[in-house]
C-alpha cells in the first residue's frame, strides 16, 4: 500500500507541474487539489513559479512599447 501511495503522489504532483508549466494561475491550481489556500500551494509548488519572471518582463515590454507606439 505504502508504494501505491508514493504513486499517487507522484501523479498529483506531476499533475500540478504540468498546470503550472501551462500557466495556469495558482489560484485556479489550488481549488483544483483542493488546498484550503493558494499559501498552501506556493509554499509547496513555489519553486515551480521560478521561471515566470521573464514572461512577466516580456509582457510589461510588450505593454510599454505599445504606449510609446499610440503616443507617438
């Protein structure tokens, strides 16, 4: 039993990878395994959010090029 345990949580935790590797937001991913809170997630899953800093900088370029762009 204590095996097909590990396995479940090894499908539960490469579920949420694959969510967060699609972007889904943690909030969304929380309800869905249903921790009480998204600090629940985050504290578990946050180093998986690692790699979202630099889209969030390509979207805030993007934005700004698009204000300099109608302003002129």
């Amino acid at each position: 039993m204590i095996s097909w345990l590990r396995t479940l949580h090894g499908l539960r935790h490469t579920h949420v990878s694959q969510l967060i590797a699609a972007g889904l937001d943690v909030l969304t991913i929380s309800r869905r395994i249903g921790h009480a809170s998204a600090s629940i997630t985050l504290n578990v899953y946050g180093h998986l959010f690692a790699n979202t800093d630099a889209r969030a900088a390509e979207i805030m370029e993007a934005t700004f090029t698009k204000v300099v762009q109608t302003a002129n």
